[in-house]
C-alpha cells in the first residue's frame, strides 16, 4: 500500500513538473515571438516609409487622430459623470444667504418724450452736433418725414439756432406684449404691417422684443393733421432753396409693375406707395418708370434690401425697393417701360411687394401724380 502511495506520488510530481516546464517554455516562446513580430512590423514600417518617401504621413496621422476621437467620443460619457468633470450644484439656501454673490438685472427701457406723444406740431431749435438723424431719433421720426415736412434735401445743412417743425405722432403708441406680432399689432390698429415697420426701423420683422415700445401712425386720429408751414433752416454761402416740383402730369411715368395692389400710400411718415403681389403667385416684373441713368443697383443696408434708383434727369429720380432680382446695373441706359428685375421681399419687409419712390430735387413726391 505504501510503495503503491509512493508511486502515485513520485507520477504526479513528474507530471507537475513536466506541465511547468511545458507552460514555461511556451510562455517563453510566446515572448520571443510577440519580440520578433514587434521588430519584424519595426522593419516592415521603415521600408515602407522609406520607400514611400513621407507619401504615408498624412494618412498614419489621420489613423492616431480618428483613433484619438473614437476613444474621447467612446468614453466620453463616461468621463462625464465623474466628479472631475462634473462640479455639484450650488444649494438654493446658500445663494439665499451669501454675500460673495451680488445678483444684478439690467432692464433696458425706451422713453418716449413727452413731445413726441402730441396731436400737433412743434417747432424744435437746432443745436450744436445736431444732425437729421440724431433729432429723428431723439423724437422717433423717420428723416425722410422731417425733409418732407421742412422741404429739406439731401444736401441741405442745419445751422445752429435755425427752426425745423417735428409733425406730431398721427397714431397711438403701443407696447409689445406676449404673443404679440406685426401683423395682430397692425390688424389691431387697422394700419398696413410694413407702415408700422418702417416707422419704427424694425429690421427683423419676425419677432418683436417684449416691452418695447412702437409707435402705430395713423391709428385712431379722425382727421388728418396738417403741420405747421416750416421754416427752413438756413444755408451756408453757395447752397439754394429747394425748386418746388413743377405741376405733376399723370402720364410721365408708367406703372413700375404688372400688378396694381397698393397696400399703402404715400403720407409724410411713407415716401412712396406699396405695391404688393397677390399671395402665391410668382414675383411680377419691375419696369422703369420712364427712360434715364441707373444709378444704383444692389443692397440697401438700411431697409429696403435689393433696389435700384434711376436718375431720369431735370431733377425727378424714381427707386424700387424690395426687389428678389437686378436685371440692370450701375451706369446702363434703361427706355421708358423696360424691365428692370423682378418685384421681391428683401430688406425690411412683410411681405412680397414693392417700395416705389418718385423723387424731385431729392425731395419725395406723391408717386400717384406722375402715372395712372
């Protein structure tokens, strides 16, 4: 029994022994192998490299960077929600109680002069650094109203101490509230969308700043306010008054388009009419009024987006604002008739139409008196 033991014994010892030396010899086999493989890959890079010339760079550094990104896309969730990233939120009660935090809102108002909310005209003194844009905006007036209003020009100058007439606001003042939008705030007060646009330089006519403060013309005034006569401002040595236009013939112009919806005329706030393009129809064209000189084709910055302006000479020069094409550009002859580009809806507008100006000596004319 015990020689059978001891055999038994001495046979698993030697099978031990004989797996170890098996597992040491195949992990050592294993080591040499991954070593050669590494140095054969080694080799196999360099010739390739050198043979290529550097032609393989770009394509190894694209392999490490999309490696690089795969793992920070891949584990990147993970990184996250450790406390190395993500930082606890502040307690409620702390921010309640604490000194070191010194909350502050910033409310941004728009006050209208008492002036600005009259039914009448009053009379303003220029001073020093005043120009039509500053005194506009001072009182919410468009410059075209007061050159209209005070017969000025483009060219004219304001000295100090001379008296320019600020027409009265022929409408109600409105404050935007939630839900609000140009088009609810016009059928409301029964004026044209673009008319309330224009007035108060909305450029984004697609959403309106809660509080903001608009003035709607024309809305609610029974008869129309005639202004004051305006004294005008006085030139330097070299500068003339203003020519009056000369009396209107209704066929010096054509009409500017195939379409004859008017969706708003021409009054002291409004230097031109608009003629809009019925709803889900394709863009009219455009004619020139009568023949002239284009003297400017492409993008207003200051609203009426794509447009063109003729200069048809002895004075008168007519614009088309709100144009989705140009067909002529600057310097072309264009005939009486001709087609100019098509009726559109850029710049500062509601809706697809055309803003159409006929200008004397700079100073806006009822377009109505020069076509049928």
């Amino acid at each position: 029994m015990l020689n059978a033991l001891k055999l038994f014994t001495k046979a698993c010892g030697t099978y031990i022994v004989a797996k170890m030396h098996q597992l040491i010899k195949a992990f050592f086999s294993l080591f040499t192998g991954s070593i050669r493989l590494v140095n054969l890959s080694k080799e196999f890079l360099t010739a390739k490299l050198i043979w290529s010339r550097g032609r393989l760079g770009r394509p190894i550094a694209t392999f490490f960077v999309m490696s690089a990104a795969f793992i920070v896309f891949t584990f990147g969730e993970v990184f996250n929600s450790t406390r190395f990233v993500s930082s606890q939120e502040l307690n409620p009660d702390y921010l309640a109680s604490t000194t070191d935090i010194i909350p502050r809102k910033n409310t941004a108002l728009t006050t209208v002069p008492d002036s600005r909310k009259r039914a009448e005209s009053f009379a303003y003194t220029v001073q020093g650094g005043d120009t039509l844009s500053s005194i506009g905006n001072r009182f919410k007036i468009s410059v075209d109203a007061l050159k209209y209003v005070n017969n000025l020009t483009d060219n004219s100058i304001l000295s100090v101490g001379d008296e320019i007439t600020i027409p009265p606001v022929s409408g109600l003042i409105h404050t935007v509230e939630s839900g609000d939008t140009l088009s609810s705030i016009a059928q409301k007060y029964d004026v044209p969308p673009q008319a309330v646009a224009d007035f108060n330089y909305i450029l984004d006519t697609s959403s309106l700043a809660l509080g903001t403060e608009l003035v709607i013309p024309g809305a609610s005034v029974p008869t129309p306010v005639v202004p004051v006569t305006p004294s005008i401002p006085g030139t330097v040595p070299g500068t003339t008054t203003p020519t009056p236009a000369p009396t209107p013939s209704s066929t010096y112009c054509v009409w500017p388009t195939s379409v004859r919806i008017i969706t708003q005329y021409f009054t002291w706030y409004h230097n031109g009419i608009d003629i809009a393009s019925p709803a889900g129809t394709a863009m009219p064209p455009l004619f020139a009024c009568t023949g002239g000189v284009v003297t400017r084709s492409g993008w207003d910055p200051w609203g009426l987006g794509l447009h063109i302006r003729i200069d048809h000479g002895n004075g008168y020069e007519t614009v088309y604002g709100h144009m989705s094409r140009l067909d002529v550009g600057y310097g072309e002859s264009v005939s009486r008739g001709q087609m100019i580009g098509l009726l559109g809806n850029t710049g500062r507008s509601t809706g697809p139409h055309v803003h159409f100006m006929v200008k004397y000596g700079g100073v806006a004319q009822n377009p109505l008196n020069y076509m049928r």
